[in-house]
C-alpha cells in the first residue's frame, strides 16, 4: 500500500529526486521546495519543447487544457512489484540535484548520478540539475552533452524560470518517451506482471487464457500511459477495450483496475466539476471496482493477496467522498477499511492504512477517532524496534493529544496566545474562562489521557527524546497525579530527573510539573512605606487620600479588595516587594523546586530566585520577592521554576482554572486541599504601577525598638530617629497623631522634623518625643480617678493601646529628570507609621482624697522671730501630729493656721519598687508668688518634703492650700468664684446658672492643674500621677475657702516691739518672707500693762466701717473680760470700735492688757461690718440684705506667766 | 449482549462508563465510546431533523466498528448515552425501549440530591438499576 492514494493518483508520474554529491540539507532543502512547485505543466506550455516524431497515439490529446502531474519522490523508492499494474506506480524520471560548491568535480558527479539512475529501470527521463556552479565549472558544464544541467548563478526569479523551463523540457521528453512506448505497445504487444501471475503454475489451459488476458491488461496498461501523458480521452478508449477484454476472460483484478484508471480518465477530463452525477457515477464505479477487487481476492488464495488493492481503493472512495455531509458513508467505507488491516500481512501496509484512515477521519472532522487511528500508527510504529519508528510515533502521539486534551503547550498555540494576552481585559477574561472549562471537561477520560501519556513518554524515551519524554512525564504527574500510585509518582519523578540529564542545563520546557503554584495575596505595604496620593490643591496633601478616622482598618473597606477592578497597587522603583504564593506537592515523593521567581513579562522587574524544598503531601506559603526596575505596569501572570532540572513557566490562571474545576467537580482533585491547605479565596491580581524613586523614611527608636515599659503616669522622652534609605529627599513632612492614647504624647518635637528638611538620601534626624504613660483600665483617660484604683489590676500592654506617630512626607513636587509641565502626574507622597509601643505597669495607685482643714491658733510672742529649719523627716508619714505642729516649719505660729485647708491624698503601692512621691504646686503667676508668706511656695520642688512609700503599702500625702488664697476680696474675682452657691442672685442675673457653673468648674481646674503630684521611682523612672479628678471633687464644695481671702484680716502683737515690722497677719501681704515668723516660748508676765494692737487689713476695694471689738478668753473659754470675774485688766477700748478701713489698708488699734492670772488667754478680734456690700455678703454666704455681717478673726494665744 | 454502556455530558465529559464484559478491555470500550463522540457531535452540529423527529432523540447506530456496534441516544439535556453492544443484529425497536429505561433510571439517579450536577455518577442504585436493564436486553432480544 502507498500513503496518501487518491483517484487522481493514477494519472501522476514519479520522478524521483536525488541528491547528488554532498549537498547540505538547507540547500537541499531550499532547491526542493523550488521544484516540487511544478506539480503540474501545462501541455500548452511544452508543445514548444516538444517535437512530434511519430504519429502520435495520444490522438486526443487536449493540448490547450490538458497538463502533465509530477509527483516528486524525494530521496527517490524502491521499484514497487506492482508497477506493471499500475504504471503510475513506476519512477519514470530522475532528477539529480547538485551542488555545485560542494562537488567541484561534475565528471564525479555524472558518474555518481548515472550510478544512481541505474537503480531506476523504469526511468526514461534523467536529469542533474547543478546549482550554482563556479565559471570554472561553467565552462566545464558548457561542453559537456550529458544529463548535466548548470543553473549559473541568478537572482531567485531567473533561477525559477530556468528551473521551470527545465521542468518543462522533462515534460515534453516524457511525453516523447510515452509516445514511443505506446506505439511500441500497440504493435509488438507488451508482457506486464503482477506478482499474482508470478505465482501461478501455469497449465496449458491457463496459457491460452493468459494470453486473452495478456491483451486486455496491455490495452489496460496503455491507458495507464495515455493517463500518465495527459490524456483522458484516449485513456478511457483503452480502458473500454481493457474492461471488456478482462471481463471476457475473468481477469477480475485487472478489470478494476482498468475501471479505476477509468474513473480516473473521467475525473481528468471532467475536472473542476463537481455535480452530483458525477459524483454518483464515480461512487458506481468505484463500489463496482471494490467489489471486483474483493472477488479477486477469493480467485487468488495465494501468499499476495491483493487485498490492498481493495483497502485502497476503499480509502480512494472514501478521500473522494470526504465531506461533512456524506461523513456516515464515509465513515462506512472508512471502518471497513480499518476492519481490512486485520487481514493485512504486511505490517507497513497496515500502518499506511491507519495513517490514512486517520486523516480521513480528521479531514472529516472526526477529531477523536483520527485520534484513535492515530494511536494505532503510534502502537505499530513502536512495535519496530527502531530509533526513527519511536520518533514517528511520538510525532504521531503528539498529534493525537490534541483530541485526548493532553496536548503539550509547546504545540497549542492558542494556550501560548492566550497567556501572553494575560491581563486583556474582562470579557476575552470570561471567554478564555469559558473555554478552558470546556477543556476542563474534556479532560475527564482520564483513562485514555493517561495512555496516550504514557505511550508518548515510552516513544520519547526511546526515540531519545528528553524534552518530549520529561514534558510527557511532567503532563502525566501533574494531571494524574491521583490516578497514579505513590510508587508510579516516584518513578515519573525520576524519569523526569533522568531525561533532564540529557538536556543542556537551562533548557526550557512548555508544559509545567509540580508543584502546583497558586497566588496567595499581595501583602500590603509595610506600615513603614504606606504610599498615600497627593492631592496638589492642599496644604495638608494627604487628606482624602487615606481612609481616615480612627481606625486603620475600617470594615468598609476591608470588602473593597474583592472587588477587582478598583484594587491597584504601587510599586516604587527600586524598593523590594513580596508576593506570596502557595506551593503544593500533592506526591508521594520529596520535591525539590531548585528555583521559583516570579515571571514578569513587562520586563521592568528584577525577580530574586528563591529555592523550596517541599515535603510529600504538603503545601507551603513563600514569599517571592523582586525589585521593579523601570517605571510603567506590571503584571504576575505566573512563576518561572526550575524544578527536575528544567526550567518552566507556571500560570496562575491555569491553576485558578484548575481549582475552579475542582470545585465543580470536574477535576480529579483540588491539590492544595488534599495537601491540607485551606481553601482560599480567588485571589484577583491588582493593577500594579511601577512609579519612579520616592523618598522611604526607616524609623526606629533609640535605645531598642522594643516596648517602654512604663509605670502608670511615668513621663519619658523617646528618640525617634528617621533616617531617609531611599534616593530622593525628603521636602515635605508633617507629623500626626493617630490610635489610642494620643494625649499620652505630651510634645513632639515638630520644629526638629521641619528644621531637618529637605532630608537627604541618607540623612538622619532624630526626633525627641515625650510619653506620659497612661491610666491603666480606663477607656477614657477623662475619667474619675475613682475608676482607675478598681481597674489597675495587673498589666495591660496590649499594642493597640499604644498612640501611633503618623507622618506624611512626600518628595519633591515633580520627578527628577523630569520637566514636568503639567500638574497632573504629581509622585505620591508616603506615610510612615511609628508606633510608640508602650507598655504600662501599674504604678502607685490612688485610693481617696480627701480636705482636711486645721485650725492651730497663733502665740502671741515679744521674741524677734527665729529662722526655722526645714525638717523634711516630720513628714514621714504624712500625718501632721497636733504635737509637732509648733515645729513644723509650714505652720507661722504667730500667723497661726486659722482656715489652713490640707489636702490629704490617700496612695498605695501594689508594685515591688518604691515609690518617692513629691508633691509641687505651681502658682498662678510671679505676683502671686509675692504675695506668699510660705517659704516653699517658689521652691515647689522642694518645698514639700519628699514622700516615700514602699512596696505593698499605703500613705497619705498632705498639701496645704493655703497659699491659693486671693490678695483681695474683688468683686470681679468674687462674681466669678462665688456664683456657684447661687447666693448672688441679683449680681448674678446676667449669667446662666450653667455658665457659673462652668466657671467654677474652670477655676477649679485652675487651681487642680496647680498642684502636681509627681513621683519618681529607681533612678529613671519618674510621673505625675493623674489624680485631678479625685482633688476636683475634693474640693468641690470647699473651694471659695480656699480661693477667697476673709474681707477682714486681723492682727495682734505686743506693741513693746513696736520698732519691728513683724507681721502677724495672715493675710498673704507681707512680701518679707525669708524672716517668716516663728514664735519663741516667750510669753508675757502676769501683773504687768501689755500694751498690744490690733491690726485689722482691709482685703476687699471699699471703704468698710465696722465695729471691731477684741475679747480675751481663758483656757476654759470663758470671756476674762467682761463679766464678773474678769481676770484681766485692760486699758484702752476694747468693745465697739468704730472704725473705718480704707480699701487695702490695714489700721492699728492700741489697748493694753493686764493679766492678773498667769495661764493660757485666747485674744480674738471680731467685727461687725456695717453696711455690707454684695461683696461681702456674698462671701458670708448670706442674702438678707438686713442681717448683720460678721467677721471673726482667727485666735491668738497668749501665755501669761507668773510675775515669779 | 450488550458490552458496554456509556453516560456522557454535555460538555462530553463522561458521567458514567460500565462494561459487562469479563475480559479486560476497558481501555478499549473507553476508546469506542470516545469516539462515537464524533459521530454524535456531527449529528448534533449538523441536524437534518425535520417534522416528526424534531423531538427524536433517539440518534440510532453511531457506527459499527470491529465486531461491535454502537448506539446512541441524546437527552433534552445534552446528555449522551451510549450502547456498545455485540449483537449484530439488533432491533431498533429494542434498543429504543432499552435507552427509554435506561433514561429514566438516569433521571432518577440525577434526581439524588446528593448528586452534584457534572460529576459523575456514582450511586450504587443506578449501577444495579442498570445492570438489571442491561440483563433484561439479552433477554428481551433473544426472546
């Protein structure tokens, strides 16, 4: 059987066509392809070549339609037995091609070539034909008579038309050739065999038979030559006369044959017609002709069976017929055929059949069973123990996987385009989804994909194929990797391993193996390099650009990364990213991926290769980093590996598509769920856009990035050092606050950060920042103080309750190198999150506050007034005893402390350190710290002795108020202060009752914010404690006490010292203070005049009349004055003085006493303020307009001693 | 007898695909199958239905090949079955009736809310359920 048969095949003429001498392939090649374009000369064409030196048989030759056809038998073939039968079988030319630079001698390769001719009986036409010949062989070539034909050297038109006039001479000498063979034929009668006859014994009977037949098949034969020369007509003429004859004589097989050269006349002479009657007569005949070859078969029971005859003629029908719409006939004759192969002996026969039958079936459209008959070629073709038949076969298999859906990417051009097209846009997206899904399900006969598979592995393996072996094996593992056994897998593994020995290092393959690499997620930037958008129109560029609002994280845009289309991300020229992908090996067997980058085909991106080694049955998240190098967009269809020593691509769409198909259920198995890797959610590939430089602030604190560990109220400084790593400057950055706790950043230092810019790549700035550690437990740090003694139960240092330092900062305005002339592309500037962890401990805690007030009456003393001693130790435990007051430095025994208000804060401390507590008040300004008498009002620090408190205990800290007290009684200060009690209802009808309040509260504030309570523990750990609340509320309901000084200040001494300025009042005038009065033991003789004075001050801005009056009493308390046992004398008014006091000054009363008991007196002064104004009677809390105001001065005390 | 009986989806993915025969040719029954997929597609693509067999969906005998022959039948639904059988000859009307049983024990078998529309059919039901058809046709046809 011969290849690629058809009905026209009867009338070509084989030429075969030689190479001659060395001839490299590309020439040969190249020469080839220029004269297999001469399949067909026109007779019209070479009636000028062609000289008539007979009469011609071929009497109806169609000169004007007719032509000859040339089949070229490349590398020429073996003379068939069957060329007797069929003439057009026989090689009737030779054409040899030369290359004239490689075979400089032509005398040896004329020889070579009429050496070669002598293999070709059959041929009458030979030809050499040598291209480009040097002149020398030119000349040479010029003399010679021979077959030798030179085609000098010309451009490539020259050289085919000269080509073509040649082909045309080799017709016209065919033609000749013919002529006089048939002529020759037709007198002298001509002997044809077929091995048929060969093997009959010929009995006189047959003899006579066999010559009847002898002139049928002649007359058969020429018909064949009247085809071959171009000449329907007279072919069929012959055929008719054949056709008769071998009926006549029953010569079954050469009647069809003359009835199939007989179609085939009539194909030739209807040419390009194509209606149905002709169809139908050709159908006719051919059955008929199939049939006559079958009972040929039965005549001829011997070794050759011309049963291929039959299949042929069968496969010529069927190439006729072969369309859509007679494909059930088709079919037919085409499983008929495939059935015949059975009976074939000879196994290349059997194989031209399935060849043939399965391009029938492809020409037809019948993919799967071309497929079929494919595989059988492939299955006889490896059935030849040889390196060219496994070639064939993998050739052939690779055909086949197309219809199994197994095909190799290399192959699929369609898969190739489509990934390059990766990133097209949405609706190309859906139908790319749309047809691998559609393949998805195809790719469910996975019993015959895994054969085909296999059998293309074992044909590359032994046709020496590694790439097509390994890319076998990688197709089979990674598709079927279910269906095979943990030992099958091992076994693919290594036969991948060993056919990538074989291949050059760094080949590449099409089709991916393992593992199997889905992406995992873009990982955002680090809060270090946050990129924010600038918005050119604002100071403040960052606005609007960033989810704002308190949280980082807002739940409504945490949805918005699913949706594909808006996500995009920027990628900074030169700055690391990361992309995590998700590698899964669902083998039995150890993989090892030698290197995985990410595959960028925008170029612009410098991928760092990385290497995995994964586990059998597992799955792995690595992260695949890369520096973009060139701004523009980016895209990630998928990963380069390199993995069994060859390099492949990996698309993460085809993976996508694959998961996709095994959630439907299409695909045998998810393999990162077998791997026990979670389901993830399709993971959409942002828009990435590379943008140039931008500048990168690293930040980091000095002294450790790690936490501060901080005790409640602790006040530290931090540096924060920023340091630019990235190549352009730094011009603009602004510092924010954003998180919890923000109001535990005391200062930041703005003017530092400003100061430093433009900041250079590389330059660094330091930033000091101070904390103040907040209350523990308290989700508002406004809280009452109470809440925070029950909520400081252990340690909190959850990080999200630490303020974070927010800056944005941004380049310069356009990119460098770049006049940028419109505003539009403005480089985007960053953000920079520090966070400030901070840790806090519990630290001291507060339990209450609370006001004390104390009254200890002044002494009355003639002794000049003695320094005093600070004695820090009296304040050990906070606790001021009665006994000790005399020493006490913060008490003026002559002023005595009438009214002394005392805070008393109650503290614990819970923690293993100590605790050194200091309490300072500030004041409100430098005047005000001249009107103090206190020695430790300017020297807070100080001032008040330090107070220790130990582990596990509690004190109490005092701190008096005293010195808060106003220099005056002013109206102002008074209607501002004082309208809390709502006493003061007629000044206070222009305002609200809720704006009084307000500013009570305000100056309680006020005064709160004076007092600090700092501590301090180990060497560097110190704080304030936050306790306002807790004295705001102590003080409350006391504060116009403390606030507001009495109008009337009183005064007494012993005026036997009269030279001497000292002061005994408590009012906070006297400006002297470090003289500030202590009093002596001294103390008056009973039985003498003491002449005193009262002093009474005015501490309000009006005129004030009253009546002071001055009693003395006992130790009992009874009045020694008045009454009927008076123990004392006076001289002098005592009672009812009126007096007048002009505002801010102080008058002076003189009386004198006369003791005539030694003891304890009490003196006191009083008045009775007349015509009181709102002022006052505000400040005495009364509202009657009528009811007296009295003033009662604070006690002094007298010791009287015996005159002894 | 009948060798083999094939369920295909419509997107040509095989649903279901038992042979009943004892010798191993699976592999090769699979082969059959696969290809009278070309035969039905062709006479998909190309209908030539006209009047009374708009509705058909019974497609007759694919092709025959080696000793077998095989028939096909096509759902409303796309869903193709196919019957290899070694009988050579065979009444139409036999396989008809055969495809109209088996169609519903299929239907029934789709009907499984557990069966995921697709995948294929695994139900132990429809497997006895076939069988049963299968034997009955031997016997049906041999009467």
């Amino acid at each position: 059987m011969e290849p690629d048969v058809s009905i026209e095949s009867g009338c070509m003429l084989r030429i075969a066509v030689l190479p001659i001498g060395t001839v490299p392939q590309a020439q040969l090649r190249d020469y080839v392809s220029m004269l297999v374009r001469h399949r067909k000369v026109e007779l019209s064409a070479i009636s000028s070549f062609y000289t008539e030196h007979q009469k011609s048989p071929f009497a109806n030759q169609p000169w004007d339609t007719g032509s000859l056809r040339f089949k070229f038998m490349v590398g020429g073939s073996p003379p068939s037995p069957w060329e007797d039968f069929q003439s057009n079988r026989k090689i009737l030319a030779v054409i040899g091609i030369c290359h004239c630079p490689s075979s400089p001698d032509l005398d040896v390769v004329a020889d070579q070539f009429s050496i070669v001719c002598k293999n070709y009986t059959s041929a009458v036409v030979q030809r050499c034909f040598a291209f480009s010949p040097g002149d020398a062989q030119l000349e040479d070539g010029g003399k010679r008579g021979d077959n030798l034909i030179l085609f000098p050297p010309a451009d490539r038109q020259t050289l085919e038309f000269h080509l073509l006039t040649m082909m045309q001479d080799i017709a016209a000498s065919l033609l000749m050739e013919f002529e006089k063979w048939v002529l020759r034929a037709e007198s002298a009668g001509t002997i044809v065999k077929t091995p048929l006859d060969s093997q009959a014994s010929l009995s006189s009977e047959e003899v006579i038979k066999a010559k009847k037949r002898r002139l049928g098949r002649a007359q058969k034969t020429i018909g064949d030559y009247c085809l071959l020369a171009g000449s329907p007509v007279d072919a069929n003429a012959h055929y008719s006369t054949a056709l008769e004859l071998a009926r006549l004589t029953g010569d079954y097989f050469w009647y069809a044959g003359a009835l199939e050269g007989s179609v085939c006349a009539l194909l030739i002479d209807r040419m390009g017609q194509k209606d149905p009657a002709l169809e139908e007569e050709v159908k006719y005949r051919y059955t008929s002709v199939i049939l006559h070859y079958k009972k040929s078969i039965q005549d001829n029971a011997q070794r050759v069976s011309p049963l291929s005859f039959e299949l042929e003629a069968t496969l010529k029908l069927a190439r006729f017929l072969c369309r859509r719409e007679l494909a059930k006939e088709v079919v037919d004759l085409l499983m008929t055929a495939a059935d015949g192969a059975k009976y074939l002996i000879d196994a290349s026969d059997r194989l031209i059949l399935y060849v043939e039958v399965a391009r029938l079936f492809g020409t037809l459209g019948y993919q799967r069973k071309a497929a079929f008959f494919s595989r059988q070629v492939a299955q006889l073709y490896l059935q030849q123990e040889n390196n060219l038949a496994a070639i064939s076969a993998m050739q052939v298999l690779a055909m086949t996987t197309k219809a199994y859906r197994v095909q190799s990417r290399a192959t699929n051009s369609r898969l190739l385009s489509l990934s390059n097209e990766t990133g097209s846009n949405l609706a190309d997206g859906g139908k790319m989804q749309l047809q691998s899904v559609v393949s998805l399900f195809e790719s469910q006969w996975s019993t015959l994909q895994m054969v085909v598979l296999r059998e293309i592995l074992q044909a590359s393996i032994r046709a020496g194929d590694p790439l097509a072996a390994w890319s076998a094996a990688a197709r089979l593992l990674r598709s079927y990797y279910p269906l095979i056994t943990p030992a099958g897998q091992s076994g693919l593994a290594s036969a991948l391993a060993t056919s990538a020995e074989r291949l050059p290092s760094g080949t590449r393959c099409a089709d991916p193996s393992l593992p199997f690499i889905r992406l995992h997620s873009f990982p955002v930037h680090p809060s270090q390099m946050d990129i924010v958008k600038r918005n050119l129109g604002r100071e403040e560029w960052w606005v609007g650009s960033a989810p704002s609002g308190p949280f980082i994280y807002t739940p409504f845009s945490k949805g918005e990364p699913n949706d594909g289309s808006k996500q995009e991300l920027i990628w900074v020229v030169g700055e690391p990213v990361e992309v995590l992908v998700e590698l899964a090996n669902p083998c039995g067997f150890d993989l090892m991926v030698d290197s995985i980058y990410l595959s960028v085909q925008s170029g612009n991106f410098d991928a760092f290769p990385i290497s995995v080694s994964l586990p059998p049955n597992s799955a792995k998240i690595i992260s695949l980093s890369g520096i973009p190098t060139s701004v523009g967009p980016i895209t990630i269809p998928g990963c380069i590996v390199h993995c069994f020593g060859v390099i492949t691509r990996h698309l993460f769409k085809d993976v996508d598509n694959l998961l996709l198909g095994a959630a439907q259920g299409l695909v045998l198995s998810d393999p990162f769920r077998c791997c026990g890797s979670a389901k993830l959610k399709n993971v959409s590939v942002p828009n990435i856009s590379v943008v140039p430089s931008l500048p990168l602030l690293v930040s980091h604190v000095i002294g450790g990035d790690g936490a501060s560990i901080l005790y409640e109220g602790e006040i530290r400084d931090v540096w924060i050092s920023l340091a630019n790593a990235g190549s352009v400057p730094v011009e603009q950055a602004h510092v924010s606050l954003s998180g919890k706790n923000q109001d535990s950043v005391i200062s930041i230092s703005y003017e530092t950060l400003k100061s430093a810019l433009p900041l250079k790549p590389g330059a660094e700035v330091t930033l000091p920042v101070t904390l103040k550690a907040w209350q523990l437990g308290l989700v508002d740090p406004d809280n009452t103080a109470g809440k925070s003694i029950s909520g400081g139960a252990g340690r909190v240092s959850k990080d999200g309750n630490s303020p974070m330092l927010v800056i944005h900062y941004s380049g310069p305005l356009e990119y460098p190198g770049k006049t940028s002339t419109n505003g539009s592309v403005l480089p985007p500037g960053r953000r920079l999150v520090v966070p400030l962890h901070i840790c806090v401990q519990q630290g001291l805690s507060f339990i209450k506050a609370r006001l004390l007030s104390m009254e200890i009456p002044a002494h009355i003393s003639e002794n000049f007034p003695q320094p005093v001693y600070l004695r820090n130790n009296s304040a050990e435990e906070g606790i001021i005893s009665e006994s000790k007051t005399e020493r006490l430095v913060k008490i003026d025994p002559y002023r005595g402390s009438w009214g002394l208000h005392l805070l008393e804060l109650e503290l614990s401390n819970p923690t293993d350190v100590v605790f050194e507590i200091s309490v300072s008040v500030q004041l409100e300004s430098a005047k005000d710290e001249d009107i103090s008498t206190f020695i430790d009002h300017d020297a807070a620090d100080f001032g008040y002795p330090k107070t220790r408190i130990d582990r596990d205990y509690s004190a109490r800290v005092l701190i008096p108020l005293e010195h808060f007290k106003l220099p005056i009684l002013d109206g102002s200060v008074f209607a501002k202060d004082s309208h809390a009690d709502g006493s003061f209802s007629n000044r206070s009808s222009s305002f609200t009752e809720k704006n009084t309040k307000a500013e009570l509260n305000t100056s309680i504030k006020n005064l709160v914010s004076r007092i600090k309570v700092r501590w301090q523990s180990g060497r560097n750990s110190s704080g304030e404690l936050s306790i306002k609340d807790a004295i705001q509320a102590a003080l409350q309901t006391s504060v116009m006490d403390i606030l507001l000084p009495d109008p009337l200040t009183f005064g007494f001494r012993l005026s036997e010292n009269g030279s001497q300025q000292v002061a005994m009042l408590d009012s906070s005038k006297e400006s002297d203070i470090p003289v500030s009065s202590s009093v002596s033991k001294g103390s008056v003789l009973a039985h003498e005049m003491i002449p005193m004075e009262v002093l009474v001050r005015n501490n309000t801005k009006e005129i004030i009349r009253m009546s002071l009056s001055i009693t003395c009493r006992d130790v009992a308390g009874e009045n020694c004055i008045e009454g009927s046992k008076s123990t004392v004398l006076w001289a002098g008014v005592l009672s009812e003085i009126q007096v007048e006091v002009s505002p801010l000054q102080e008058i002076k009363h003189s009386f004198s006493l006369y003791f005539l008991l030694p003891g304890e007196y009490t003196l006191a002064a009083a008045a009775v303020i007349n015509d009181a104004n709102d002022v006052l009677r505000a400040r005495a809390r009364t509202d009657s307009p009528d009811e007296p105001i009295f003033c009662c001065g604070p006690p002094f005390h007298i010791r009287v001693i015996g005159s002894a | 007898m009948i060798v083999c009986i094939a369920v295909v989806g419509h997107q040509n993915n095989p649903l279901y695909l038992q042979s009943f025969t004892e010798a191993d040719d699976a592999l090769k029954l699979h082969h059959i199958v696969h290809c009278s997929l070309d035969v039905i597609d062709e006479r998909v693509n190309n209908p030539k239905k006209t009047g009374s067999t708009l509705n058909e969906t019974y497609l007759g005998l694919l092709y025959p090949t080696e000793n077998y022959k095989v028939y096909g039948y096509l759902t409303n639904t796309k869903v193709k079955f196919i019957l290899v059988t070694t009988h050579l000859d065979v009444r139409d009307a036999d396989v008809r009736n055969f495809f109209r049983r088996f169609h519903s024990a299929y239907v029934d078998a789709v009907s499984n809310p557990f069966h995921v529309p697709g995948k294929k059919i695994t139900s132990q039901t429809f497997a006895e359920r076939v069988s049963t058809i299968v034997k009955s046709f031997g016997l049906s046809s041999a009467v």
